[in-house]
C-alpha cells in the first residue's frame, strides 16, 4: 500500500512481520523488518529500490494500483542485494528499456545475480545528477563498502530527503513508518543491534563518510532507509548516533559469554559475574550461555561492552562448537578497543584457554593474563582466582 513521505514522493515498500531471520539465519529478526521502497512522481517519475523476491508479484500488482509502469522514466538501484533488488526481473519484463541508475559496482552484482547484461544500466557516481523537473534533481553519493563496494545513496533536491539505503535503517517493521511514530525503546535497540551486527567492520569508513556528507552542507529533512523508521523527525540524530558508535563504542558493561558440558564452566562463569560486580558495582554485568542465546542479539552486547570474558570447556583438544562459531562471528565484526579475559573446565589435557585466547587475539580484542582453568570440578580455591580476573578485566 502506498504512503506518503514528502509532497510527490510515496513510499511503495514492503512490511514484512514474518520475518524471523535474515542473510541465512545469520541475523536474527525479533520485531519483524521491511523492504522500503519509494516512488518519486514529479515531472519524471522514479522508482528507487524495490523488494524481496518473494514480495515482488505483490510489489507490482501494488505499484500498477498507483502508475502506469510505462511512465516510470528510472529507476534508482542503491544497492543490489536481493532484499532491495529482488523485484526487479519482473519489473523488467514489463518495461525493459527503462534506464537504471546505480553505481558501477551495482552493474557488477545485479548481472551477477540476474544474468541480464542486457538491461539499460547508467553508472553513476558521487556528485552525479538527474533532473526530476519542478526544479528538483536526485544527486548520487557513493557509499562503498556501507555496507557493500556497490552501495549508494541518492539526494533530492527540493524536498531535501537523502534515501540512504541500509545506511540509518533497522531490521525492524513499524506500520506507522515514521521514527516519531515508533516505539522508542524498540527502535533504538534494533538500530543499534542493525550497526553492532553488519556495520561495525566498517566503522572507520562510517565516521569518513559521515564527516563527508555533512561536509556537503545538504540540508536534510528527512533520511529515508531501506529498512525500519523514514527519520522525520530530528533526521540528524541518527547520524549522531553511528558517529557515536563507529569511534570503538563501549559503556560501562562487562558481558561473560560461555558454554558448558557439565556445569563447572558455568560455576566460572558466574563466579566472573559476580566478582566484577562486586568490585564494580556501577558496571552492568550481563551472563550468556551461548548455545541458549540469541547470537546476534549477544553480539550488541559484546558491542556495548567495555570487556568481556568468554568461556569453554575443553572437548577434543579444542572448544565447544557452540563458543567456536560465534567466536568466528566476533572476529569478523573488528570491534576495536574491548579487553578480554578466558575461563574453562578440563578433565584431562586443557587446551580450551589457549585457543579461546587465540581467537580473541584474532578478534581484535585486548586478552588479559589473568584467566580461570579449572582441573575438573571448581573449588573454593580455583573460584578465589575470579578477583585478579575481575580485577584485570577492569582496568582502564
Ligand atoms: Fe545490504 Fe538491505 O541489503
């Protein structure tokens, strides 16, 4: 169904409650996401982006209630994974000629995925415009690797609204639309789970880009995302927040991560818990038992976190396949100035700390010396060494 946004401007998108997880089941959706799209109708009229496959007959069948496809001059591709460019094989077999603008890197993906060299791209890059008539024009600003080298936004003019693509959005589906509208609690912690989850390897590139942008001295009413909440109101405090998190965020919280065969890595593991808070009293202190958790949602907090202890068992020479996988999940998010301390129970030969330490170095993250391993079942004596590990974990 389609709302409007802006004067001539609708949106045209998909709300999908549904949805339960995303890239795979690589990102865990909770509150349901969606698919914006939006249709500019001024002197040219402009598509930009369009929808999941699965959504795409319903997509059209939508967009032909609204205008006749012919007389859609462009479309915008920002970005050419599928969630954004599903729908356009269909779109194409109904108007084949139609020009579409993205960026060269957009061409490179969207024939990968589609296979039809053949439709009419036009590259453009940072700084290029189109005219929409009624004095208005789309400007396009490049955002590679944000989150991929084919990424794009584009700028109009006139109704200063900048479709930032998945830059600002949030796997997040809200009827209302508007950031105003939204649950605030909700909304904020499914903007952050958004950065802590795909954006953060790109953290150095967010803050470069922000400063350009702002650098431009565009006037911006309204920040438009693929996904989650159109910034109306205060569209800017968005982008104070990715500043914000993109210089190696971290508040006053210590999360212990672990998983256990037979409890006695666990014993550690609150015992860790414990002691800092002890020590600590004004640190949020946050357990997680891996294999019983949410990975992703995990991950905002390690995000959120000034430190964190990660624990296992020693099975087979090595870890649990639980602590391993998401371990390799963490290395590949580069969170950057976080301490680390390890814990773990063995029965026989204990290679679990010396692997966990390994994959943190990895990771990026600061291990301390201090560690916990534990020879079968924890004693009074093997708990006691939780202070100096608390205590190293602490430091500033
Ligand atoms: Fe990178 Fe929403 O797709």
């Amino acid at each position: 169904m389609l709302r409007n946004i802006k004067n001539n401007v609708d949106w045209v998108g998909k709300i999908d409650w549904e949805l339960k997880e995303f890239h795979g089941a690589d990102y865990s959706i909770n509150r349901g996401s969606s698919q914006n799209a939006y249709l500019i109708r001024e002197e040219k009229n402009v598509l930009i982006d369009t929808v999941w496959a699965p959504h795409a007959a319903e997509f059209i069948a939508a967009l032909k209630q609204t205008i006749d496809l012919k007389e859609i001059d462009y479309i915008v591709v920002n970005h050419g994974e599928v969630d954004h460019s599903g729908a356009l094989p269909l779109l194409m077999e109904e108007i084949p000629e139609t020009p579409i603008y993205c960026s060269s890197n957009a061409v490179k993906s969207l024939v990968g995925q589609f296979h039809h060299p053949e439709w009419n791209y036009r590259k453009v890059k940072t700084g290029d415009t189109l005219d929409l008539g009624n004095g208005k024009q789309l400007v396009f600003v490049e955002m590679k690797m944000l989150h991929w080298p084919d990424s794009m936004a584009t700028y109009m003019t006139g109704d200063n609204i900048l479709f930032s693509n998945d830059a600002f959005g949030q796997h997040y589906a809200v009827e209302e639309l508007f950031n105003d509208k939204a649950d605030q609690c909700e909304l904020w912690e499914q903007a952050i789970k958004y950065y802590a989850n795909i954006l953060t390897p790109f953290s150095t590139l967010v803050a470069k880009k922000i400063d350009e942008v702002v650098g431009l001295n565009l006037p911006i009413d309204i920040i438009a995302p693929s996904h989650g909440v159109i910034w109306r109101d205060n569209p800017l405090q968005i982008v104070g927040k990715y500043a914000e998190w993109a210089a190696d965020y971290k508040q006053d919280q210590v999360v212990v991560v672990y998983d256990s065969m037979w409890d006695s890595t666990r014993d550690l593991a609150h015992e860790i818990a414990e002691r800092v808070s002890f020590i600590s009293p004004d640190t949020r202190v946050k357990v997680y038992n891996i294999s019983k958790s949410d990975k992703n949602d995990v991950m905002t907090e390690v995000f959120r976190s000034r430190a964190i202890a990660v624990g296992s068992p020693t099975v087979g020479g090595s870890i649990l396949s639980s602590v391993a996988g998401w371990l390799y999940f963490l290395k590949e998010l580069k969170y950057k100035g976080k301490r680390a301390a390890v814990f773990g129970s063995y029965g026989w030969s204990g290679e679990a700390n010396k692997e966990l330490r390994s994959l943190l170095m990895e990771a990026g993250f600061q291990v301390v010396e201090p560690e916990m391993r534990v020879n079968w079942k924890p004693g009074p004596d093997d708990l006691a060494h939780a202070e100096e590990v608390a205590r190293a974990l602490l430091e500033e």
